[in-house]
C-alpha cells in the first residue's frame, strides 16, 4: 500500500533540482550505453514502476502514460510518441483547486499551462523533447517510452546524490524525482513545481493545501550552491 512519507506541513531539507546534477550529455546510442546516469536513471525507474500499486495508465486521447500520485492529485505524464501537434511531451500535471483556493487567478496563468484547466481541472507544467522521434523495436510500455525518452533528452535526467535521487525536468524549475534504491529511501517518488509562474498568477504558498513550500538546496552547472523555493509532494512507496 501506498504510505505518505511525510506531512505535507513538514519542510523539507534537502532537495536537488536533477537537472543541475545531470552527468553526461550524449544522445546517440553508443553514448547512451556508457551513460552510467542515464542507465541507472532507466532501470531505477523500472523498479519504481514494479512498486506502484497500480501501474502507469494509457491516455488514448493524450497519446500518453500517466504516472498519478497515491492521492490522485499530482501525475507525472510521458508520451508514447513525439507529435509536433502537442504542447508537451512530458510534462507534470496537478489540482488546480488547492491553488486557486490560495489566490490563484487563472486568467494570470500563462496560455500553456491551461490546456487541460477546461475539462480536467488541472494545470500543467512541461516541456517538448529536444529532438527526435520516439522508436521503438518492440512492445510500446511505460519503460519502454521512458528509455526512449532518456536517449531523445538527456539533458532532461539527472542525480542527486544527498538524496540518492534521479529526476527528470519537466520546466525550469520543476521535475518528477524517484529513490535510486526505494528500500533505503522514505522520498520514493517526489513532485517538485517551481512555484514563481504560480506565485505570479496570484497564489499564496502559506494557503496552498496538500503541497509542502520549502527552501531547498540546488547546485548550479559549476557547482555553485544556492537555495530555491519549491512546492513538493514526496510519497514512500513501500
């Protein structure tokens, strides 16, 4: 059964944006296979998908997979196959009302980011691959879209190593993370939203429910330290 692993009251401490921690940037397939980050990000991925209560769904009408939280509140969304004809490619997705309970004035929200307010009441926060198209030469699942993904946009996928996280970024500033070893780690999985777009458009971080707002430690290209404001949902899978 899904556990939460913390109060969503509890700040956290420690928390990197994985893409500033990203190692590696080759994109062709002999890169991929010497791609140390890159692999381990897949297959820690896999085993995180093997601890889900229920597995990733299929969006027919998004072409997509669908990664939801234990509550249902917050998905992580990846395609199965590029399309110019969508806005993103992957991308996270959440409750717009928590936030429009704090102030959140829609009208203020960039035009991208309401694509799914209409019919599904959430906002969405992404990105479209750097380039490519998503090949397959077997069966279409949920690790086999994210392989692919992992070799179209490495730039995108990154590791922590305080908290022993890989992470793609989805936008500036925000990204779906996941333990590399989930039987040492309460932070299984972990949605992180830069708040600034949110805060912009109206929102009082101190109202927002079901999100934890926290200062956390990230590290620039150069190693550089510094901290930044971010909403989080962490969740223990175990």
């Amino acid at each position: 059964m899904f556990k939460k692993s913390l109060s969503h009251k509890v700040m956290l401490t420690v928390l990197s944006a994985a893409l500033l921690a990203a190692f590696g940037l080759g994109k062709s397939e002999a890169a991929f296979n010497t791609d140390i980050v890159g692999q381990t990000a897949v297959t820690s991925f896999s085993a995180m998908l093997d601890a889900l209560e229920f597995p990733p769904a299929a969006d027919d009408e998004m072409g997509a997979w669908v990664l939801s939280d234990p509550d249902g509140n917050a998905a992580f969304w990846w395609r199965k196959s590029a399309d110019d004809m969508q806005t993103y490619d992957t991308f996270v997705c959440f409750d717009a009302e928590p936030f429009i309970n704090a102030g959140l004035d829609i009208s203020k929200l960039p035009a991208e980011m309401k694509g799914m307010l209409d019919d599904r009441g959430k906002v969405m926060v992404g990105k479209k691959l750097s380039k490519g198209e998503l090949k397959y030469d077997g069966e279409i699942t949920p690790l086999s879209s994210f392989e692919q993904i992992v070799k179209l946009d490495r730039e995108s996928i990154g590791y922590h190593a305080a908290l022993d996280h890989y992470g793609i970024t989805v936008a500036d500033g925000s990204l779906f993370e996941w333990a590399k070893d989930m039987s040492k780690n309460d932070k299984d999985i972990v949605f992180v939203v830069d708040p600034k777009i949110l805060t912009d458009a109206g929102v009082d971080p101190a109202k927002v429910e079901g999100w934890t707002y926290a200062k956390v430690p990230l590290e620039d290209a150069r190693g550089r330290k510094f901290e930044a404001e971010k909403f989080l949902r962490p969740f223990d899978l175990k």
